[in-house]
C-alpha cells in the first residue's frame, strides 16, 4: 500500500464525510464500483483499471 500512495495512484487521508459540508447527499464510506473505502480510496478509476490489468498480466 505505501508503493501505491507513494506513487500517487491512491489516497490513504480520506477526510471526514461532515453532513453539514455537502450540498447533496453525503457521500456513502464506502463504494467498490469507484474503488473508494473507508480509509483508502484510488486516485482516478484509470489508476485502478492499470493496476488490475497489470496483477493479471502477473498471474
């Protein structure tokens, strides 16, 4: 995980879901479809795309 936050393809300083700083629907903690976690989240879908071809490509 730190080769990938060090590469800059995810972010592992997710910050708070405060209500109060939407102007919608607060987000939801999680969403596997966006490849977002509670605590960890992929930069862009590309970045996650690459890196799940490339572990294909290892197999």
């Amino acid at each position: 995980m730190n080769k990938l936050v060090n590469m800059n393809l995810i972010i592992d300083t997710i910050p708070e879901r405060d209500p109060q700083l939407w102007a919608g629907e607060t987000p939801p903690e999680k969403d596997t479809e966006l490849g977002v976690g509670r605590s960890v989240a992929w930069q862009t879908p590309l970045h996650r795309e690459a890196v799940k071809r490339a572990l294909e490509w290892v197999r």
